[in-house]
C-alpha cells in the first residue's frame, strides 16, 4: 500500500494515528537536530519531520540527501503541532517519520515548483509536467474537468445522447485550411481532420438521434493568432425539429446552469441583439457589454460644415469616454497615437472635451462651436467631465478601429471585471459575406444555415443582405458559441452551393453524402457548438485559453515538449507515397 491518506486529508482528528503517505518533495529545511519535509501531491501539502533523537539514524541520513521533486514514501505518527500553520489545511498536524522509502530520484527541476515560479512561458511549456505540478496549472485542469461535468450532466438530463463522430474524415469547410493525413492504404489521398464534426452530426439526426452532444476536437489550420490553438475543444450540439428559440431557450438553459454551479452567479434572461444592432452600437459582433460606451453616430451633426474630413467620411463615429476630458495633452497624443497604430489603422482621431463647467473644447473648435459639441455629446451620451473620441471613414473599417479603441479604453478603465459575467445572444447574422480580397462571397457561417425564411429571393439580387437563421452567444466580449438553424432540404443546398461558387459537379464531390441524406426524410434541424477551452478560461477569469489546457501549443503552432510537428524518415515517406521536395 502506497499511502493510507493523501497530503491533503490529515488534521488534529488523526492525532497520534500511525499513517503512510506519498508524494514529492516539495522542500527540505534541515536545521541539524530537525529535518523538516513538505511532502506534496495532487490533494495538498502536509509537513514532515525528523527528530535526531526518536528517529534512526540510517532514516535521517537518508532525509539528508533527499533533493526537491525526490519521490518518496514515509510511515510516521500524526502529531498535532506547537505553531500552528493556519495557511494550508494540513497546517495544524505534521507527521513523524519513522520509515522513509525513496521512490524516484529527481533532477533538480528547472524552475521551481511553486505556486509563483520563476520560470518563464518556454521553459515552462518544455516541462509541461512539472508546470502541472504547480497549483495554478493543476486547480486550472480541475476547474475544466468541473465545467466539462457539469456540461456533460446538464445535457445528458435534458435528453442528449454524446455521440462519438470520426475524426478521418472529408473536408468540412468551417471557413479555415484542413489539417490532412495521408492514407498509406489508399495511394495519393489523404483524409482530412474535422474542423468540426458539422456534417456528421446533421446526419446523426437524419439518422433519427433527435438530441446529440460531444466534447470534442477539432482542428484548424489557420494563421496562429494569440491565443488561439490549432486543435482546441468544442461543446458540440444538435437537435431535430426544433427553430432558432427552441436552440436558444435550451443553452440559455445550459449556460445559466454553468455560471450557477461553478461561479454562483445568478443571471436572468439573456439579453438579444440583432447583427446589425451590434455592429451600429459597439462596431463589433461580439460587443462587451459590461460596460457602456456605446457608438454615437455624428453624420447628421457633423457633417455638412467646413470639416473636410468629416465631409466625405461613409461614418462619422464616436464614443464619450467616462472621467476622461481631465486626459493631460501628452495622454491624448497617446490615444491618438494608438489609434493610428498600423494594427488600428486610423488615420487620426478628432476629439472633444466635455467640461465639467458645460463647456467644450475640441481639436476642431474651428469648425465646430459649443452647440454644435453639444449635439455630439447628446449623440454619445456623454456627461461632463467625459471626453468624445471622434473617428471617420469607411463605415466599416471606422467601426472596427472605434471598436479597438472602445475595448482598449475599457482595460486601461478598468471596466473589464473578470468577475461580472454578462452574456448575450448576438442574432440575425448575414448570410455571407462578401472576401474583398477575391470579391466573392461565402457563408459567414457555413455552407450548411439556412436563410431566415422569405430572404431566398434576395440571394440573387443583394446577396449580401440576406439574413440568416445564425446566432452566437456572447460572453464578456468573446464568441464563446454559435450555431444555426441548417439547411435539410437538398434543392436549398444545392442553391447554397451554387451561390457559393461550386459547380454542381463540385458540390457533389464534396458534399454529395450529405444531399443524398437530404433525400432520405431529413427532419428540421439545428444545433450550435461552444469553444470550451475559451468558455473555461472566462469562467476561470483568466485570459489565455493556454492556461487550461493540459498540453497547449505554442504561439506557432508547436508542441515544444515533444517537438511536433517533426520530419519523419525516408521510409514512411514513401510508404505514404510522399515525397519532399524541400529546398534546403
Ligand atoms: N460547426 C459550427 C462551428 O464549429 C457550429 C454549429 O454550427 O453548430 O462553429
């Protein structure tokens, strides 16, 4: 037997009971005629002690060259202690030892084991297991285990069936590149890894399961941005003859449920905002709504004076910063400044103070007098003492660079609380979306939503208009899900598909399973998925999802542990039929 208790279990109530623990060494302290040991594992730290007087010799010599992270096992006596530790739960009692068995040695860990270490992110993603030690790594993976349980028991109680789909699979366009593995068995092809399981669990239902979930990966191979992972874990859900309410009620449901049992929140119904609301109100689809600071438009009270710039903006746009009109003049060059930034891309920033006295004062003050700011003020609902942050242009590149600035006040404000939860459902998304770059459109979504009823006619004429039966729902500023009404009919696919850009030749290679299935009594369907990593690490308030995955990848896609990805030799190249052709 290893242990008769854990490093977290022994308090005054184990006195004088004789006990077996094991665990790591987390520290030594030899004082001569003392050894003192905090033996740590999974559940906690209890301390241990040897006496130069009670205990045997070889016992202690043994303890002297115990180093941290040594893995050991000891017999000893519970001994309530004379100064107590009221800082760990263990810290009334501490254990004589009179066996001491060591396990494992250990190098000494290259960065300490600590709940504040010094080891920086590398090192840290390098030994990946000894950073798993530490409390925060470790709490964080239990606190996702949790939030995974409580997913698991809520739907399983509402009548969801988790459903295992394949992760071999075909290409499914989820608006990203698919991660591919060649088929030895089949020369030349490759399967593709799900960027998510979305055909499979349209044909679950199909297939009659009438409620399905999975937690499940998913792999994208998309341009790393920060804090994002190529393989990462949704939530996955679907269910048959249902509408967009009959979705929503039901992970409104789930996600109360969540911010109940783990945080204690309490939270009523979730507020709706249509797309177009969103984008007008906060210049982003995702809006954080914690806080206010919600866009003004200044066309009608702006324009049409002698400001040029203003003139011939698309949108004339701003916000009122709370307490701000007190900003030095080297803090507002600042703003300015960090609007203009390449990643912003503003090409400057027009603002107004808003005096405590009533008065205005504005970088345009030649243009603008103080009924005129006042207009401006109404339009931002700013207060005195507040300052007007001004920008114009395109309206919607302008949106995204007020809603950059909006965000970023907000963290410099402090308004961001990571304690206050405050979801919404963002609804009525387009359809498409037009790529500027290639100038076609595509699913803003996927393939598979269907448009809300009665827009089919507009697909032709103003195809970027059509809305869809899509909906995300929001969290603190972050899509932590979204999902749509789908298409289960194989006519609308398949004039989905032709909007899309497939011939109809393509759009049966790709996705002729699906259509067919469409022929078989395809009942109405709908689902959505969330991204658990990124809903753990708000509930967990923190920011990175990294932080709650056991084995993240690094900012460039690599596993730094066991260095993946990797060549691999000759022989499995050829064998996959491969050949690289690498300019060395
Ligand atoms: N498959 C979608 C996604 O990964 C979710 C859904 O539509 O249910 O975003």
């Amino acid at each position: 037997m290893y242990r008769s208790h854990t490093c977290g279990d022994l308090r005054v109530a184990h006195n004088n009971q004789e006990v077996t623990l094991s665990g790591w060494v987390q520290g030594v302290r030899d004082k001569g005629f003392m050894i003192y040991i905090d033996l740590r594992d999974r559940y906690g730290i209890t301390q241990l002690y040897f006496d130069e007087e009670s205990t045997p010799k070889d016992i202690i010599e043994k303890a002297q060259k115990l180093g941290r992270e040594f893995v050991i096992q000891v017999k000893g006596t519970v001994v309530e202690r004379s100064s107590k530790n009221p800082k760990i739960p263990t810290g009334d009692i501490e254990v004589l030892v009179s066996e001491l068995n060591i396990l494992n040695n250990a190098m000494v860990p290259p960065f300490t084991i600590e709940d504040k270490t010094d080891g920086g992110e590398d090192i840290r993603m390098k030994y990946r297991y000894l950073d798993i030690r530490r409390n925060p790594v470790k709490n964080n993976l239990i606190f996702r285990h949790k939030v995974a349980m409580e997913v698991r028991k809520f739907l399983s109680d509402e009548g969801f069936i988790e459903v295992e789909t394949p992760y071999l699979i075909k290409s499914t366009p989820e608006g990203a590149r698919d991660f591919v593995v060649p088929s030895r068995m089949n020369e030349g092809q490759f399967y593709a890894l799900p960027q998510s399981p979305q055909t499979f669990k349209q044909l679950l239902m199909v297939g009659g399961m009438d409620k399905y979930f999975q937690i499940v990966k998913c792999f994208r191979d998309e341009d790393l941005r920060a804090d994002r992972q190529p393989e990462f874990t949704q939530i996955d859900c679907e269910m048959a003859f249902v509408d967009q309410e009959d979705i929503l009620n039901v992970f409104e449901h789930l996600t109360k449920h969540l911010l109940k049992e783990i945080k204690g929140v309490t939270i009523d119904n979730f507020p709706r905002m249509t797309y177009d609301d969103a984008m007008r109100k906060y210049g982003n689809d995702k809006p954080d709504i914690r806080f206010g600071m919600e866009f003004g438009e200044l066309n009608e009270v702006a324009q049409h004076k002698e400001f040029g710039v203003f003139n011939d903006a698309e949108l004339v746009v701003g916000i009122a910063v709370p307490s701000a009109a007190s900003y030095t003049r080297k803090e507002l060059d600042a703003l300015v400044n960090w609007v203009k930034r390449p990643q912003v891309g503003a090409k400057g920033m027009v603002y107004a103070k808003y005096n405590e006295d009533g008065t205005f004062k504005s970088t345009v003050d030649k243009f603008y007098d103080q009924d005129d700011l006042a207009n401006w003020a109404k339009a931002t609902g700013a207060k005195p003492g507040d300052l007007i942050c001004v920008l114009s242009g395109d309206a919607n590149k302008t949106r995204a660079q007020l809603s950059a600035l909006r965000m970023d006040l907000a963290e410099r404000l402090e308004l961001r609380n990571p304690n206050e939860f405050a979801p919404l459902w963002v609804i009525d998304f387009p359809l498409l979306e037009l790529d500027e770059e290639t100038g076609h459109y595509h699913a803003m979504h996927h393939p598979f939503t269907s448009p809300k009823p009665g827009q089919l006619e507009l697909l032709d004429s103003d195809p970027g208009a059509v809305k869809a039966n899509a909906y995300d729902l929001v969290l603190n500023g972050n899509e932590i899900g979204g999902g749509s009404i789908r298409i289960h009919n194989k006519d609308m696919q398949a004039t989905m598909f032709k909007h899309l850009g497939f011939t109809p030749e393509e759009a049966k290679a790709q996705f002729g399973f699906l259509m067919d299935a469409f022929q078989y009594g395809a009942p109405p369907h709908g689902g959505l998925a969330f991204g658990l990593d990124r809903l753990v690490s708000i509930l967990g308030g923190q920011e990175t999802i990294r932080d709650f995955i056991a084995f993240p990848k690094n900012n460039s896609g690599r596993d730094v542990m066991i260095d993946a990805p990797a060549f691999i030799d000759d022989d499995q190249l050829k064998e996959l039929s491969l050949k690289l052709d690498l300019k060395k």
